[in-house]
C-alpha cells in the first residue's frame, strides 16, 4: 500500500456520494497515517473474463472504500505484471468515471463502483496477458490524504476455447466401434484467430436418448492442432460430446451433443 499527496482536484460531490477519480490524478494536502482500507472488491460478478479474439464487453469493478477522516472519491483500476511501475497491461488505461455512495449512517464507509470498456482487439495484444490480473484501489479522505492499495483484488482474463465432436457412422448397429473425432482451440489475441490447443485433456461424454444426464467415458489428449479422435462401441442411441474444463489461461468449452442412432 502507499500513500500520495493530492493537488488540484475538483469534486462535484455532496456528502452522500463522490466521483471516482483516475489513480493517476494527484491532489494537495499532507500524507497521513495508512488508516484507509478497501473490501469486498468484486471483478465481473466473481466470475473469469474470457475474451475470444475480438470480444467487446463491459467489466465493473464493485469494492468498499474505508476512512476514519471519510472517503471523499476512490477509484479502482486492473493492472498485470510484475507490480505496477513495471506492468504490461493497464485496464482501462486512462480510468473513466465511476461512483461510490457514501453510506448516510456511516459516513467513514462508502460503496463503489466503476465500469471498464473492454476490447480484446484492442487491449490484449499478447497471449502473455491471459490470467490473474490485479486490481489496484485508491481514494482520498476528507483531510485531502490519498492511499493507494496495490493487490487490492484479483481477476481472471482467460482466453475464449471453442472444442467441436463427430461421432459417426450414423445410423451404426449395436455393438459396432464408433468413430468419434473433434478440435479443441482457443482464442489467439495475437493473431486475431482461433489456433489449435495441443496437449490438453478432453472429456468424452455420452447421454441416453430420453435422458438429461451426460455421463463420461474416456478422456481424450488433443494432438497436433489440438485434433481429438477416439473410439467406443454403439450400445443404444444417443448423444455424443466433447467437454474441456479449461486451464488458468483458457476458459471451459463443451460441444454440442452429437447424436448417433443404434440399430
């Protein structure tokens, strides 16, 4: 954590509520002792961000801001890299507007909230960006002091996977081997395509005609071009499909069933 002092800041604000301030802004005033804290802070829901190649989509950042003196503004913003003089990903790179609401029965607590424009085109131009990212939390008090927090909260980027299935021949008789093949890939940012994800463990599932539940049969290893290709017997007809759970850096994908009638 450290602490700033501010300059030059205008605040539009009241009592019960404060505008989210870039973390880059600086204010006037004299540093005082580390008493402010942050909480609850909550990227996307709690849920990763998965970004196909050029996937638009809008990331809040939810989070508690804590003084004693009283929050006046805070601001939050996504950072990745080693720490943040040294990062190779900054989101958004120039903070928009957000709010926080100061609460009326406390009014050393206050609830905030900001809004990211994400554009894997745009922001993601390397592979190297998949995973955890941090969220770095600041705000000002009453007395014109600012803090900052750099590992505030964590989020996950991961990187869209699309796995497809063929099961065949169709119609087979019982007993007889099917043949069922598919691809797994994954968003590439770098080349604005989806490149096969070689290596990877791929579940094969299969549902009963008239049932609701997929139970698994095998696991499959993609290889080169992340090809999947196994083979089972035909017991009665049925959906075939191909799940992968994900990795840190890539998101899950689960195909469509693909169904085979036995004969």
């Amino acid at each position: 954590m450290r602490i700033r002092p501010a300059v030059a800041v205008i605040f539009l604000t009241a009592t019960l509520s404060a505008s989210v301030l870039p973390a880059t802004a600086q204010a006037s005033g004299t540093a005082a002792a580390d008493d402010t804290t942050f909480s609850n802070v909550v990227v996307n829901g709690g849920k990763d961000i998965v970004l196909g190649p050029t996937t638009r989509k809008t990331v809040t950042i939810t989070w508690t801001a804590h003084d004693p003196e009283g929050i006046v503004a805070s601001w939050a913003y996504l950072w990745h890299g080693p720490n943040t003089d040294d990062a190779d990903g900054i989101l958004p790179l120039y903070p928009p507007a957000g709010t926080c609401v100061v609460s009326s029965a406390d009014p050393t607590t206050a609830a905030c909230k900001v809004s990211i424009a994400v554009s894997a085109a745009r922001d993601f131009d390397h592979n190297g960006l998949a995973g955890a990212w941090k969220v770095l939390a600041g705000a000002q008090d009453t007395d014109d002091n600012w803090t900052e927090t750099d590992v505030a909260g964590t989020a996950n980027f991961k990187r869209y996977a699309r796995v497809t299935v063929n099961a065949s021949p169709e119609p087979v008789k019982k007993g007889r081997t099917i043949t069922v093949t598919g691809k797994l890939t994954r968003a590439n940012w770098e080349s604005g395509t989806y490149t096969g994800y070689q290596g990877r463990p791929v579940q094969l599932q299969f549902r009963k005609k008239g049932s609701s539940v997929y139970t698994a049969l095998k696991t499959v290893t993609t290889g080169v071009g992340g090809k999947l290709r196994t083979t089972t017997k035909a017991k009665t007809d049925g959906y075939y499909r191909f799940v992968f759970t994900g990795t840190p850096t890539t998101g899950p994908s689960t195909a469509k069933g693909d169904f085979v009638d036995v004969r």
